[in-house]
C-alpha cells in the first residue's frame, strides 16, 4: 500500500505524517539543540539492539538533566506505535526528546515540558554504487570538541560540529568526513564509527578519544571476536589509516561501509570494495541483526 511508505512521525500524542508535524519555534531543541535523540534501524520487522538504544537515549537524557516523559516505557511505546504505523519491515528510526518549549533565552529552567519525537521513514546515507566500491574520506579541518565542551559521548541535538564537518567532505568532493579530536587522533566520522584492519587485528579507537560508543561499534567488535580475530580498542592516527589493509565505518544510518580513499589517497589492499575481513564482517553482521531484534508487531 501506497500510504505504508511514507514517513510517520510521532507527535504529542499521535501518528501523523511528517507534513503535519509540528514543533513550537520556541521549542529550546530548535532554539539551542537542547536535546537528545536516537539513531536506530528495524531490519526484517526488528528493532536492533532497541533495548540499548533506549539505554544509551536515557542515558543521555539524564546527563542533561532532562526527565523522559513516561520513562522508558513511554519512548519504548512510542517508537513501536510509530514503526507499526510505517508498516514496513525495513526502516531507520529517529526518537528524539527537545528540552521543550521555554522563553527566549537559553536558560533551561523556563522549559517545563520535554517534548518526545519519533520519525520513522527509509535512509541512505550514501549512493549505492559508493557503497559497493567503497567511500571516500577528508579529513575534517574542524577537531571533534572533547569531553568537557560538548560531550561527543552524548547523542545531543548539537551536531553542529559533525554538520559543518560533514559540509567540509561535500564541498570537497568526499563523500563522509573524518574527524579528528584536538590532540589530532582520530575519533570518528560525521555520524559514524571508525575501524582499520592490520592483519588479523581489527582497531578502533576508544570512546575517551572523542568517539561515540555506537552500537554497531560493539556488535562489530563483538562479531569479529566471535569469528576469532583480535580486536582493540586504541588510539588510532591518519597515518594508521594510510597503512591499514582495510578501513571501514560503523553506524545504524551507515551500517557497515568500506572506505576507498582518505584525502585523495587509496586506503587498503584491496583495489575496490569491501576487504576479506570487512565482507566477513558485514555477511556476520547480516546474521547477528536477526538474532538481536525486538519485534515491532
Ligand atoms: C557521532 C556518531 N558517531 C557514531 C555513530 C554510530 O553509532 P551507532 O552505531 O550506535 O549508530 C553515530 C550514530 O548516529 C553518531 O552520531
């Protein structure tokens, strides 16, 4: 049915397409990107790892200081109404929770009343035949900020560092930017984990370098443990990525992409595609996501 296909926004109480969705422009998530959200996806007509996402979306709410309406509960029922009403089987969620509406002014005190969101639509971050060969990286002129400036551990409604970041790539003629934190090490891309190969060692920096610590991130960390490989989590440099044998990216948008180049210069062993052990990953990957869904029906 036609109507399946289109997005489906939760808002103040109910389902309604995205067109009539509607937010104060007093709302502190607009004003200042008071916030947080979530990022996750429903494969086969499961969410993936819901149960962690909602953990990591509280967990984030509560380093703000924002209470969730209803609990975990409430943001649980929510993003399942939304994604029965979607309908179909394969789809990206986005659940989202706005300080509120307050006065002009970013003092967060005079918002009373936090506003939840759930979208519900299709995503791809990338072109497909990219996705086949492989992305192409810049390395970001802005620094992923550190800990005790805006938190890159939490997923809050600022990513205005991963936008600009991301707009750098583009103008550039990349396709994804990487981002490096301010002792220069890399942390991750815009809206994604990074991870290298080196023989029969997979790496991948550390949350405490200015990475996110994404679920697919762990999911990678644990399938590649269960196939047997070595992983660690360590700092990593550009250099590193230079002289990796394969390079790949992490997210619930992205899922599991190949990078082909970094700043002009071919990454990898392989000529195009994926490498031995990132096609490992990603066919583990197909399988570990049917068995780690909560079933939205
Ligand atoms: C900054 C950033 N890093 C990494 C990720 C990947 O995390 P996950 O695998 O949990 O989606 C995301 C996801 O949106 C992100 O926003």
């Amino acid at each position: 049915m036609a109507g399946e296909d289109r997005t489906k926004v939760w808002i103040e109480g109910r389902v309604v397409e995205a067109e009539d969705a509607r937010i104060s422009v007093l709302d502190h998530g607009l004003l200042y990107g008071d916030g947080v959200f979530e990022g996750m996806r429903v494969y086969g007509g499961a969410l993936f790892r819901f149960e962690d996402h909602l953990r990591r979306f509280e967990s984030g709410a509560r380093a703000l200081g924002i209470p969730l309406p209803d609990g975990l509960d409430g943001m649980r029922a929510i993003v399942l109404e939304t994604a029965r009403a979607y309908g179909r089987d394969e789809a990206y969620v986005r659940l989202v929770l706005t300080r509120g509406q307050g006065a002009l002014g970013v003092d967060p005190t005079t918002c009373h009343d936090p506003q939840p969101i759930c979208i519900v639509t299709g995503i791809s971050l990338y072109p497909e035949d990219k996705l086949a060969r492989g992305i192409d990286l810049l390395t970001s002129s802005l620094r992923r900020p550190a800990a005790d400036a805006v938190d890159p551990g939490v997923k809050s409604l600022n990513y205005l560092n991963s936008a600009l970041a991301k707009r750098e790539a583009r103008l550039r003629g990349a396709d994804e930017a990487l981002i490096l934190n301010a002792r220069g090490g890399v942390a991750e891309a815009s809206v994604a984990n990074v991870f290298i190969v080196r023989g029969d060692r997979l790496m991948t920096p550390p949350p405490s370098e200015g990475a996110l610590p994404g679920i697919t991130r762990a999911s990678v960390l644990e399938i590649a443990a269960d196939l047997g490989l070595e992983t660690r989590e360590c700092a990593l440099g550009r250099m590193d990525l230079f002289s990796a044998d394969e390079v790949f990216l992490t997210g619930s948008g992205a899922r599991i992409v190949p990078v082909a180049s970094l700043d002009g210069q071919h990454l990898g062993l392989a000529e195009e595609g994926p490498g031995a052990f990132t096609q490992r990953i990603m066919e583990a990957f197909g399988r570990y996501v049917e068995q780690h869904g909560t079933p939205i029906r």
